[in-house]
C-alpha cells in the first residue's frame, strides 16, 4: 500500500482524513510512517524534548463504577487491597517524596460512592496549602460529571468549585474510546464522548488548559481510534484548549475484559504506529506524549522519532498501571530522563504543566 499521497498532504501541511488514518493503520510500513511523524514533530519543536517533575495522587481506590478494563478500582471499603485516605493522610503520604523542585500534583482517583463531593475539595485545599507552588492537575471529565450527579450542580459550577479549591489544569483521563459501540461494552456507567468533550469545552472557557488521552489495544478497529482522534481534533478547533494527547496501551492484567478477550498485550510496532498517527492527525495538538510507565522508558525513547515530543515527568508512585501488571518502576529521576532524552540524540527541556520552560534545552 502506497502513502504517496498522504506523505504529499503532510508536506503542504494539509490535514489528513478520516480514510486517510484508517490506511494509515493498515500499512505495514512503520519506518515510513515513522519518518513522516518525525518530519511533522521536528517542523514544530526542532530536537527538544519536554518532561517535569511531577508526583502522582490516587486518594482513593473505591469507585462505584464497574468499567470491566479496570484493575485499580475496588467497589467497596471492604474489599481486598481498597484504601482511601484522609486529606490530612493525603498530605503526609506524600510528603516524603516531595521536595521545593516539584511542580505538579497529578490528582485522580475512584469514585467514592459515599465520601461527597467535599471530600474531593477538601484534597485541593490540603495540597495547596501544604504546597502553595505545586500545580494541581487534578480530576478527568468522569469525575467532574460524577461530581455534578453526586450534588445536582451543573459541569460548571462544580469546575469553579473547584477551581476555587486550588484547581490548576485537568487531566485527560476518561476517555477510553469514544464510540458507543466500543463504549457501551467497556464503561457504560461513564459520562460518554459527547459529555466528555462537553465538560473540557467548559474547562477551556473557564480558562483551564486540559490534556486528553485514548484507550488503545482491546476491543476496538482502527476505525474506533481514528473517529477517537477526529472527535478530538474538532473539539480542539472549537476550543482550544488541549495541551497533549496521550495514547494509552490497554493492559489485560487482573480485570475482567483482558480475562474474557484474552488480548494479549499491545506489541511495540502497534504502539509506535498509534503515537506516529497521533501526531499525523491531531495537527492542532502540540504536544503528543508518551507515557513511558504504560510504554517502557525503552519504548518511549524510540517512540521520541516517531512524533513524540514529551516523555511524562518523574511520575513517582504510580498505581493504576501497576495494578493492570506493569512491571515498569514507578518512578523516574530527572537525571534519568534526561540520559534517555540525549542518548537518544534530542535535548531535554524541564517544563512545568503549562509547558512554561523551567530548565532550557541542552547543549
């Protein structure tokens, strides 16, 4: 299969079809595909690559969602391995992992069926004023919605509730995969693709940047991921406010959907091919990240010449990938990365959250 023809629309900078991302994940040609990507990433951001210093929060574990790809949540206090902290608890868990070079607070979590939306707050306004100069990236549209179910208040009100309670930015979880017929099967108690887009469209014109991310690797076509990027790409022209897209490999380990499709996990080729399409499709979208926790740091180097531009941060303590069977560490120094980032012939630049350069490039 030639890609004569799409390898002309990226040159003139043209934007690339529906059609054209479906051929894309049928061809067989992942170096083709990869220097393509490579032109459009280096065309925008030359050979610098972004990380940060952030930490990762889960306050709790139990959820009343039942999304059969999950292996962190747990649906009751009682059940084997569920946790859920005070704000105080919040606070002195972390405190031994957090210095003054710190700049984000990564803040997701279940779906406490009983705790109340105060609680959530309650989080915010305990990091902050333990952390005043720590951003809080804090809560996916699924918990916003959840939030707004939990009080009768609508998506906005609960955002500037927020907001007033030290919300900085907002995650891109929850978006798994957009299309009803993927959805319905994976998460159907979930705020759906239009509620979900709904809810960053209102983030943005409250003046939050947010990310966005896509659930790869289980029951869904290519088609399910080029429309999941598409739907994507529009609300992005509309409102502007996406900072990164994250494509995330599904891992089957301890959940009910890797148990009944008995997928196996998702091979290197697929994941460079996925981060490679990203960066083609979602021209509107700076920064395409790869999580080197889900990937492997290995992965994630290779994948900085197929359209990534950003490997994550330090991440320390991470969960809910851990607890699908990620053997990765949970956490990374910033020396590392950086060795990862120039042996891999890029300059690393640290960024906080909002993309502001905190250490420049590297000679």
């Amino acid at each position: 299969m030639t890609l004569a023809d799409i390898e002309a629309k990226v040159a003139a900078s043209e934007r690339l079809s529906f059609d054209d991302g479906v051929r894309l994940f049928e061809t067989h040609d992942l170096l083709a595909l990869g220097r393509l990507a490579d032109d459009v990433r280096r065309r925008r951001h030359g050979d610098r690559v972004y990380f940060n210093k952030n930490r990762h929060i889960n306050p709790t574990n139990v959820c009343a969602f039942h999304c059969n790809f999950c292996s962190f949540a747990r649906n009751h206090e009682s059940d084997p391995g569920a946790y859920t902290w005070t704000p105080e608890e919040v606070v002195e868990h972390i405190r031994p992992t957090v210095d003054e070079g710190i700049t984000e607070f990564h803040v997701v979590g279940g779906l406490h069926p009983t705790l109340g939306f105060e609680y959530y707050e309650k989080v915010l306004r305990a990091l902050k004023r333990e952390y005043p100069w720590v951003h809080l990236k804090a809560f996916t549209a699924v918990e916003i919605d959840f939030f707004a179910e939990l009080t009768g208040l609508s998506h906005t009100a609960v955002l500037q509730r927020l907001i007033e309670a030290g919300l900085d930015s907002m995650p891109g979880g929850g978006a798994e995969i957009f299309h009803w017929d993927v959805r319905r099967k994976m998460c159907p108690e979930k705020a759906n693709a239009e509620v979900w887009l709904q809810i960053h469209a209102q983030a943005h014109r409250l003046g939050l940047r947010t990310n966005a991310t896509m659930l790869y690797g289980h029951i869904e076509e290519w088609e399910h991921r080029v429309d999941h990027m598409l739907r994507l790409r529009a609300q992005q022209d509309e409102s502007g406010g996406f900072q990164t897209f994250i494509p995330l490999a599904f891992h089957p380990d301890e959940n009910s959907l890797g148990k009944k499709v008995r997928r196996r996990w998702t091979t290197g080729v697929d994941d460079l091919k996925t981060l490679a399409i990203s960066r083609l499709l979602l021209d509107n979208f700076d920064h395409i990240k790869a999580y080197w926790i889900m990937l492997t740091p290995e992965l994630a180097q290779v994948a900085l010449s197929f359209g990534v531009n950003d490997l994550d941060g330090t991440v320390i303590e991470e969960k809910i990938y851990h607890d699908a069977g990620a053997t990765t560490s949970q956490a990374m120094t910033t020396r590392t990365l950086e060795k990862f980032i120039r042996s891999a012939g890029f300059r690393s630049v640290e960024r906080d959250t909002l993309y502001n350069t905190i250490a420049p490039a590297d000679a």
